[in-house]
C-alpha cells in the first residue's frame, strides 16, 4: 500500500476537512483557556473573595462550580462533534464512489475505483478521531482538576467563613 501524505489527505476529505480543522482550533482555544483559568493561584482568591462577598454563600459556591464545570464541557462537545463531522465525510465520500460506480456501469466498473473511493472517504473519519481523541482526553484531566478545585474551595470556604 502506497501511503499518502498529509495534503492529499486533505484534499481527499473535501470540504468537511476545514470544519474539522475550525472544530481542532476551537478545542485548542478551550485547552489554553482551561489551563490558564483553571490555576489554583488564580482561580481560588478570586472565588473565596467572591463567596465572601455573596449575600448567600452557598449560592455562590454552586455558582462557581457550575461555572467551572461548564467551561470544561466545551470539550466533551468537541469530542463528541468531531467524529460525527468525520463520519458524515465518510458517507458522503461513500455515496460519491458508488454513485460514480453507478453512473460508469456500461464501462464496468472495476472494484478498484470502489476501494479507492472507501480509503478517500474514510480520511475524515480518521481526522475527525484525531481531533476528537484529545478533547476527549483534555476533557477527562480537565474535569478532575475542576472537581479537586472545587473541593478545596468549600474547604478554605470553610476555613474563611466557619
């Protein structure tokens, strides 16, 4: 099997390639965020200051979390839009080689332009699990992180307001 290279990849995936590439930039855009809003040293004086503030407290430790969950939601979304993107490359790349198949039956078709059309389609399955994969996992460490900050915000809460 001759491998192909990234450029005809991309071409062979069409126009659903550059939906794949705005999703993987998205998803680049919530990692960098995440990271940076998600330190401990940023996130936590600002929320206790915040809780201290609230006429209810609980209220606004609920809010916090939400909010701090909500945001790492982004990138389950992304993983699981990617490979649905991908998949609808695939079917329509399907639906093109048997349709050329169909339209070029007088000439007999040979399998080979059916394989051919199949390895083309499947090229934006495989780059929307590409993108997919790591939202996926991004959103996994990013959703633990999250939770132990919440942890420790109702404990200095605790601390602050006991």
């Amino acid at each position: 099997m001759q491998a192909i290279t990234f450029g005809q990849a991309w071409n062979y995936g069409g126009p659903l390639m550059w939906v794949l590439a705005v999703i993987s930039v998205a998803e680049l855009a919530v990692v960098i965020y995440l990271w940076y809003s998600q330190r401990p040293g940023l996130f936590l004086p600002e929320a206790i200051s915040r809780v201290r503030a609230a006429k209810d407290k609980a209220a606004e430790g609920s809010r916090l979390a939400e909010s701090l969950f909500s945001s790492v939601d982004w990138l389950a979304d992304i993983a699981a839009i990617a490979p649905l993107v991908g998949l609808l490359g695939t079917v329509l790349g399907m639906f093109q080689a048997f349709g050329g198949i169909a339209a070029d039956v007088t000439a007999g078709a040979k399998p080979v332009v059916l394989a051919q059309g199949v390895s083309q389609a499947i090229v934006t399955t495989i780059f929307g699990l590409v993108v997919a994969i790591p939202a996926l996992v991004m959103h996994a460490i990013f959703r633990r992180r999250a939770a132990k900050l919440v942890a420790t915000l109702e404990e200095k809460s605790d601390e602050v307001l006991g």
